[in-house]
C-alpha cells in the first residue's frame, strides 16, 4: 500500500533525514558565510597595511631626495672652492721639503753605515 505524501516532504525516504540535511546545510552555509567575512576583512587590514607601508617609504623618499639635493649642492660649493684654491697653492705645484728630505734621509743611513760597507 501506497503511503501518501504530505505537504513538505520531499519524495525521499524519510522525514528525518531531509531535517538533518537541511540542518546541515544552513550550518555549512553559516561557516561559509564567517569564513568569506574573515577572509573580506584580512584582505582590507593587508591593504591598509600596504597602503601605511606606502606612505612611510613616499616620506623616507622624499627625505632622501631632499639629502641628495644638499649633498650635490655642497659638493658643487666644495668642487669650486678647490678649483679656486688650486690656482694659489703652491703645495699642489711642488711637494713640500720635509718629503723630499724624509725620503732622503731614509736611504741615507743604510749606505754611510760602517756595518754595511765591504
């Protein structure tokens, strides 16, 4: 004999188990629906992250540029007070005597010395 089929069941084979899958069901789509949240909101703390670390590395440029630009401009300020200075020196244009006489004297006591002549 036929059973006859109520209202809200579905044709399976039986009332307790289409419960349980639609338990199931809202259960998994609950855990998925947390677990799409928690993945949304790590992806938004990544990019605020991101975007900070930008805007550190954009002010630590900046900085660095502001420090090429004085270290070239001190270079420049150097390079002509050298240029300047060279026409004047006389340093620059013949060694000084105590080099010529220290490196004089450095050979000089070897050959004069009693110990070394034959």
């Amino acid at each position: 004999v036929p059973h006859p089929v109520k209202s809200g069941d579905s044709p399976s084979l039986g009332g307790s188990d289409d419960s349980s899958d639609d338990t199931r069901k809202v259960q998994r789509r609950e855990k998925n629906r947390i677990a799409a949240q928690k993945s949304r909101q790590r992806q938004t703390q990544k990019a605020d992250m991101l975007h900070l670390e930008s805007e550190d590395l954009e002010r630590q440029n900046a900085a660095l540029r502001r420090e090429i630009k004085q270290l070239t401009e001190e270079l420049k300020h150097f390079t002509s007070m050298l240029s300047s200075h060279e026409t004047h020196c006389s340093i620059l244009t013949t060694p000084p005597p105590e080099v010529l006489y220290a490196a004089h004297s450095f050979h000089q006591p070897h050959i004069s010395s009693p110990r070394f002549q034959h």
